[in-house]
C-alpha cells in the first residue's frame, strides 16, 4: 500500500490489511457474506471516511453550492494546510502515547522569527527557512529532552513549552505585527503551480492533469497491491467493494482537481502538503521506525524490553514534530502575510482534535495518518462551511467540541463492542 | 482447649482453577501459629478468605471466630472483630505521616472532623509500644521498609487487634530487623495475642511459632506442635514438597555440547533501596544443548539476575562480566544483548513481553525488525511468511497471525513470545515461568518446545517456581536465595528435599558468619547505626 497512500482514500485502501495500529479484530466470528465481514472489520475506516463525505455534502447543500466553489475550495486547502501538516506531526506524538500543547505557540514563534529575519534582518528565503525549521527542531529537542529522558510527562513540558513560546514571540515582535514578506516567501502558502500549458477556458490544465496522474496511481497501486496480496494468499477486500471504492476515490480527486484548476490551479501548499502525507504514511505504515513508535506506544515496557530505544524514539518524535510546527507557522505566516504576536492560537486544539477524530487513541499505540488527515478536513470542513452559514465563532466551537466527544464516544463503544 | 479461631474445611475455585480444596487448622488464644508452603500452595488466598477480601459464598467451609461462624462480606466485617492483616506489600501512604496512616480509616474526632492533638497523643502511645521513636509527623516514605512493618503493626494495634496475620513479613528485611520484629511478635503474645505468621523461613518459624500448619496444594497437610520440643524442619520440608510426580514431562536425552554462557562476578542493587544488593557477586554457565533450571523463593532475586543480565532491565550498580562463546560481550543493553544472542521470555506476558492489542505477525518481528526489513523499509509479506511458519511450528492455535494477540489464551501467547525471540536466533534464552497461567496441556507443550530448542543446540535457563517443573525437564538446577547461588543439582542428585533444604538452610541465619558477603556485613553494620541515632 505504499504507492497509493495519497489523499482521502487511504484508509479505504488499506481494508486488506489492518497496518500497525491494526484498528480491525479477527473477523472469523462476525458474519457470513466476505462483504458483510469487511465492512465491519473496517467499519472504523469507512465511517470515518464516509462521515467526511456526508459532512462536505451536508455544507455543499446548505451552503447552497458555495462549498465546493473553485475559490472557496482553494480557501480551503489553504486555510487547513497548515492544520493537516501539524496533524502528522502530532499523530506520532499521540500514538507514542504523548502529547504536545505547545504547538500553537511554536508555530506562532517560528513565525516571528521568520518576521524577523526577513524584515528587519533581510535574510533570504532559503536561510530563514532552513533557520525557522531548525528552530522548531531545537524547540522539539528541547522539549522532548525532558519528556524522554527526564520522565517528566509531556502535557507539563508542553503546557510549558506553550507559555513560553507565546511570550517569546510577544517579546521578539515587540507586541507588534511584522510584514510584509517577500512576494517569494508569499509563494509559499499563496502561490500555484505554474502553468506551461494554455488554458482551456479558465481551467488550469496542469492542475487538471496532474489530479488525474495521482488519481490515477492511486487505482493502479491499489490494484497492484491487491494482486500482491492474492498472489500471496493474504485475504482481500471482495471484489465489489474494492471496484466501488476505488472508483469513488478515483472520481472524488478528479472531480475536485477539477473544480480547483478552475481557479488558478493547484495551490503549492497542497504539493506540499500532499507529499508529506504520502511520505508520513508511508513511515508509519511500511518501516521499522513506524512500527517501534507503535511499539512504544502499545506497551512501552514490552517495547523496550524487545530492544527498542524508547527514549531515543520519544525524542525523535518530539523533534519532528517541532520541525512540522515550524514549517506549519512558516506557511500560516506568509499567508498572513505578516508575523503576528497571536499566530499560532489555539492551533494546537485544532491539532490535537484532528488526530482524535481521525480514531488516535489517548492511550497511545492506536492511530493513522490517513485518519488524522481526514480528521483535520472534517475539522477544516466544518470551520468553513459554518462560516459561509454565518454561524457565529460561539457556536462554531461549541458543534466542534460535539463532533470531537462523539467522534471519540463512537470509536470507543466500536471497541467495546469488537 | 479453646480456640480463638478455626478454620473448617476451606475451599475456593477461581473458575476451573482450585486453589484451596480442603484447608482446617485453628488459632488458640495467645498463640503464634505460622503456616508455612510453596509458592502457590495457597497461603494468600486462604488469608484473603479469613480477612473477608474473598466474602463469604465465594468459598466452601467455615470460619469459626470467638465459638461463632462468621460470614465475612469484606475487609470491614473482619477488622471490625479484631482479625487484622498485615500483607507482603505493605498498605501505606507514603507522603502521609505515620499518624496519618495509623489512623487512616478510623481518625479521631467528631463529624468527620479529625482530633489532630488526640490523634498525634494516641500515635505516640502506638508507637512507643512496636518501638518507632519518630515522630508522629514524620513521613512514611522517610522511613525504612523495616520501621514502615512496625507502622503497619502501630495501624493494626489501633484497630484493637485481636488476631494479626503477617504475610511474609521479614521478606525485605535484614538479619537484625527480622529478629526485632520476631522479638516484638513474642511479646505481643506474652501480652495475650494470637497471630498468624506466613513465612518460608523455616528457622523464623521454629525460633516463634507454637505451631505450624503446612499447605500443599492447597490443602492443609498437618500440623506440628512445637512447643514441647523444636520443628524438625526435614519434616516440614517433606510435607512442603510431598507430591507425586506424574508423567508430566516429555522424555528427553539431553545433546550437552560446548560452553556457550559463562557470567562471573555478576552483582546488581535494587534501583529504589539502594543499600539493597538483589544480587551478590554470582557466577552462572549454561552449555549448548543443556537446560539449566534455577530454583528459589520469591524475592530470591532470580527474575532480578535474568533481566539485569539481559541489557540491564533491572537494578542499578550493575558489574560482572558475561562471556559468550569465549568472548567477553557487551550486554549493556537491551538491543546489544540481544546481538550477543542473549533472549529473555519475561515472566509477565501481558504486562512485558506482548503487545496485546498488535497482531500476532507484529509481535513476532518486533525483537528483529531488522530480519524482515531492507534499508528500513519493512517487507509485510516476508513478515508475513515468517509469522506463519512460526504458528504451524510451535502450534499457535489462531484463525491466522493477523489475530489480537491479547485474545489468544495463555498457552498460545507464551507461544507468541517464544516465537518473537527464537525470531532474533539467540544462543541462550532465558525462560522466566514459562508455564505460569498456563494449562496443563500447554505445559507439556512449552516444555517440548525447551527441550527443542536446547536440541537446536542452544542454551536454556528455566527460572521457575515450581520445582517438580525443573526436575522434569532441566539437566541442571542452580538453587538461588537472597541474591546467591547456594546450591547446584544434576539432574541425578536433584531432590525437591535437597532443594528445599538449600534454601532454608542457606538463609542469613544459620550461615557462617564467615561467608556472608562483606556487602552485608555493612549494611548490618550501617542499619545499626541508623538505629542507634
């Protein structure tokens, strides 16, 4: 499943096994019909992805079709980019049976360093970001320091962490916005892929081609794996539903690389944003270090007992996630435009609720990339489409505080049951 | 003669498990009556049955207390008559005070309010009378394991006690404690009170006891009154262990080959008591092809050797040279002990050795991520093969190794984790209660499985409570106690007596002063002073 590990189709694709969190029990006492067994085995998966869908269809209709528009799609992907790119970095975090709360604030003060060492200092864009990035490996190795070799649990390091990153970036701005960046840091979170082909009416047809491409290998990877299996006598989904979610995945990213090249194309954040996706599911998923962070986050005692550095991993993995806030506050603040003192707030709820949504267990050892992404445009989609409904910022949060309890209450009552 | 308490034909199931089937002794007035048996031969549950943790209708028999039968529904109904217990693990709150703790579940005072002067005025008293000079304010955690026992026994006499059970109470303390706590037990009983004192000592035992009730298999097998005449403790050893040896065991002719194992000089202190040494300057070998069982009590430091040996899990302090093949290795953690060959197959399954939510395939690679994955890209279909042969060779009884590990039962988990070590190819593994929690049927197949792999031509060390279980299946059986070995066994010499007879004789007591470690002598030395201060 390595090669069509792309967008919302993931955890449908990967009904055939049931990867390192291994969401699915041993189907041989449910059910008679293969289907029947597949779609409980995986019920988690499909509902959550199916829960996506019924939400985007749901503000599509009562948004009167303002949802999917080509502009408010690329709104869109831009507003949430930074959300999903920071989700990655807090499933390993979750599934390590940790958590981080500072984020938001990281996010927010690599930002004002960005602000600062562009503006006032005219560095160029490579070196502030190579720095910003760096920044947020050492605020992650710092903090990871303590959580992985002191013992000191993470929600006090990053509670912490949390304060004094917000009051850093206050005293570094001054209380003041920074800005405006360079139109090339600008590129970064507003700008498009380029066009080499005329435009065919306003559709951007690279855009247009390159949606098809991924959509594309997407099918074939899942086809190929699937003969994989088969030839290697592993059970595969029955027939019927692999053709009908394959079509549907294969539809979904065509319709929407559709619907966005009729805008100015494919926004740059989301090349980005969808390679780190396919490359942290792939980690998780596919190699070793994936599976020791599913280890250690199982039962750390027995992990470590199996040989496996536990505090090295949990450092790590707060190292990464430092390097992933870093680069989320880097592109929130070029689409700001500007460095502000209050980037980055609240973020980390965002952040956290994605991964919970996407089926992460609080207890660590449980979750998927393909789920936290999914958890992020749930999030995402509810934010935007409340917004074109004119539901106030009250009310806003106090559905996604709901959908955040009920999302979690189903899951838990579907183990219970399993 | 009266009796304070008896005890009527006891017994408990836990499901399909017996644990008691037929137990009766009594307690007379102002008696100390010790029971004494193996591991698992029923001790605690019966004392679990008297103080009401276990309430009445889950067992047969009865309790008899004060010429009443008592029909206990908890720990209150037995507290409220006086019969107080005093377990291994002691029941305290460390960062209360003593005064606090003394009187934890029963504060002075009124209306919920506590009566600090009253409390701290009857703590005193308390403690004055088990001997603590500390203060009443004085944190438990400050205090040593030996002064927290007399705590614990402050907290029964202010439950007005009337009969005190002490499970095991000397088992973390030294020599000069041990005896303190002996001299206070024997003048309580001047005093008139009676207790229970669980102990394997038997020298403990024979020095207080009036008499001794041994439990075998959950069934009281006799008792010896010595208070006309000392215990001959080969007769209490005889009917700790008198047992028939089926044929429980697959025959085996051992293929004994070279040296594959030698430790020497291996010491380890406990990581939270760090005057305690768990493990004193041992020396241990294991053969190609050769099964070494090492026998001991509990606490007797042997899952304490095997895990600091393997990447030092356990303890702190630790110094001592591992020689594998020869050649002097490095075992200073877990992953380079497992490259020197070493495995260790933990004694507690769920909680150290298996990842009971991950499947069967999962938990099989995890020691040896290395041997199903290129460049760190890990090949699910090798994994996948690999964890089939694995299942059709040591039997897994599952649909398929996509199964949950943890809903596999206990047999076919040990399964699970003998197949995720012998995965890394170790030379030598060491098996810590293979067979615990496990039925019969799968006993005889893990033993099998040993008798296999020592046939591959590795080494096994089986550490193991049991001690028909290593005179069934171990070509050598080392005898551990306190952190020392005391005694070696062929296969031909071993006896479950000669056994039993080297622990209780080789403990702290009866010993030669010039053997004991200087360690020990120290920390005898450096407790005196603290308690002279």
């Amino acid at each position: 499943m390595s090669d069509h590990i792309l967008l919302p189709g993931d955890p449908l694709s990967s009904a055939g096994d049931t990867g390192p969190a291994g969401g699915a029990p041993g189907g041989h006492t449910l059910g008679n019909s293969a289907m029947g067994r597949f779609i409980r085995n995986n019920l988690r998966e499909y509902g959550m992805f199916i829960s996506l869908v019924a939400i985007g269809l749901f503000f599509e209709i009562m948004t009167n079709g303002t949802l999917l528009r080509p502009l408010n799609l690329t709104n869109l992907v831009l507003q949430n980019s930074y959300i999903v790119i920071m989700a990655l970095g807090m499933l390993l975090v979750i599934v390590s049976g940790h958590i981080d709360l500072s984020v938001g604030s990281v996010a927010g003060f690599t930002g004002a360093v960005a602000a600062v060492l562009m503006v006032q200092w005219h560095c160029n864009v490579v070196v502030t970001t190579l720095t910003c990035l760096a920044t947020g490996a050492l605020i992650g190795a710092a903090q990871g320091y303590w959580i992985a070799y002191f013992r000191i649990p993470s929600f006090i390091v990053t509670l912490a962490g949390m304060l004094v990153f917000k009051g850093l970036a206050l005293a570094l701005l001054g209380g003041q916005s920074l800005g405006p960046f360079s139109t090339v840091f600008q590129k970064l979170s507003s700008g498009f892929i380029p066009e080499f082909l005329p435009k065919i009416g306003h559709y951007n047809p690279s855009s247009l081609i390159l949606g098809v491409i991924v959509a594309a290998a997407m099918v074939v990877g899942a086809v190929r794996a699937r003969a994989r299996y088969q030839r290697n006598e592993i059970d595969v989904e029955p027939m019927p539903l692999f053709i009908g979610k394959n079509v549907a995945v294969f539809g979904i990213i065509v319709y929407l690389a559709t619907l966005i090249s009729g805008y100015r194309g494919l926004p740059n954040v989301l090349i980005i944003m969808a390679v780190l996706i396919a490359l942290y599911s792939f980690v998780t998923s596919r190699t070793t270090l994936g599976r020791q962070i599913y280890a250690v986050g199982g039962n750390v005692r027995a992990a470590a007992l199996s040989g496996i550095r536990t505090e090295r991993l949990t450092f790590l993995t707060f190292v990464n996630m430092g390097v992933l806030a870093a680069l989320g506050g880097l592109i929130f603040a070029a689409r700001l435009n500007t460095a502000t003192p209050k980037a980055g707030l609240g973020f980390e709820l965002d952040v956290i609720a994605a991964c919970f949504i996407g089926g992460a267990s609080a207890y660590g050892g449980v979750g998927r990339v393909g789920g936290a992404v999914i958890g992020a445009m749930i999030m995402g989609l509810m934010n935007n489409g409340m917004s074109i409904l004119g539901i106030g910022i009250d009310y806003q949060q106090v559905l996604k505080g709901l959908v955040l309890l009920g999302a979690v209450c189903v899951d838990v009552y579907n183990q219970r049951r399993a | 003669m009266s009796t304070i308490l008896e005890m009527r034909n006891i017994a408990k199931r836990f499901g399909p498990v017996k644990a008691l089937s037929d137990v009766s002794f009594s307690v007379e007035p102002g008696e100390i009556h010790a029971l004494c048996g193996e591991n698992g031969a029923g001790k605690s549950t019966l004392m679990k049955i008297l103080s009401g943790v276990y309430p009445a209708g889950s067992y047969d028999g009865q309790i008899v207390f004060d010429g009443e039968e008592r029909r206990f529904a908890d720990l209150n109904g037995s507290e409220a008559l006086g019969i107080i217990i005093i377990h291994q693990e002691l029941a305290l709150i460390p960062l209360l005070s003593v005064q606090e703790n003394i009187f934890i579940t029963h504060p002075p005072g009124r209306f919920g309010v506590i009566d600090r002067d009253a409390a701290r005025v009857r703590a005193r008293d308390l403690m004055r009378q088990v001997g603590l000079t500390e203060a009443p304010e004085t944190l438990v955690t400050h205090l040593g394991v030996a002064k927290q026992q007399l705590v614990e026994i402050a907290k029964a006499l202010s439950k007005k006690v009337r009969l005190l059970i002490l499970d095991e109470p000397t088992a973390s303390l030294n020599e000069r404690d041990s005896a303190a706590l002996l001299d206070l037990l024997l003048a309580f009983k001047a005093e008139g009170l009676s207790s229970i004192l669980i102990s394997h000592k038997l020298n403990e035992i024979s020095r207080v006891a009036d008499r001794i009730t041994v439990l075998r298999d959950g069934r009281s097998v006799g008792t010896i009154d010595c208070r006309n005449g000392p215990a001959d403790e080969d007769e209490i050893i005889r009917l700790m262990v008198n047992r028939d040896l089926e044929h429980r065991y697959p025959p085996h002719t051992p293929l004994i080959g070279e040296m594959l194992m030698e430790v020497r000089g291996w010491s380890a202190w406990h990581p939270l008591h760090p005057d305690r040494q768990v493990i004193r300057n041992v020396d241990f070998h294991v053969r190609a092809g050769e099964i070494v069982g090492i026998a001991g009590l509990m606490g007797a430091g042997r899952t304490e050797f095997a895990m600091s040996l393997f990447g030092r899990s356990f303890g702190t302090r630790i110094s001592g040279d591992v020689i594998m093949r020869g050649k002097a290795v490095d075992v200073s953690t877990v992953s380079r002990a497992i490259a020197a060959g070493l495995a260790y197959v933990t004694e507690d399954r769920k909680e150290l050795g298996l990842h009971l939510g991950n499947e069967i395939r999962h938990n099989i690679s995890l020691a040896e991520l290395r041997g199903i994955a290129r460049h760190g890209v890990i090949d699910e279909i090798a994994e996948l093969r690999i964890a089939q042969d694995y299942r059709n060779r040591m039997r897994i009884r599952s649909p398929d190794v996509q199964q949950m590990a943890g809903r596999l039962s206990g047999g076919n988990q040990q399964k699970v984790v003998l197949s995720k070590w012998l995965f890394t190819n170790p030379d030598v593994l060491i098996l810590d209660e293979p067979t615990r929690g496990i039925d019969v049927g799968a006993k005889y197949e893990i033993y099998a499985l040993i008798q296999q792999m020592a046939d591959s031509g590795r080494g096994c060390v089986v550490i193991s409570s049991e001690m028909p279980e290593l005179l069934g299946i171990c070509d050598r059986i080392c005898v551990m106690n306190e952190g020392r070995f005391v005694g070696a066994f062929t296969r031909e010499e071993a006896s479950q007596e000669k056994i039993m007879r080297a622990i209780v004789r080789s403990t702290s007591d009866s010993m030669p002063i010039s053997t004991i470690p200087s360690e020990t002598a120290s920390l005898a030395v450096s407790s005196l002073a603290a308690g002279a201060s």
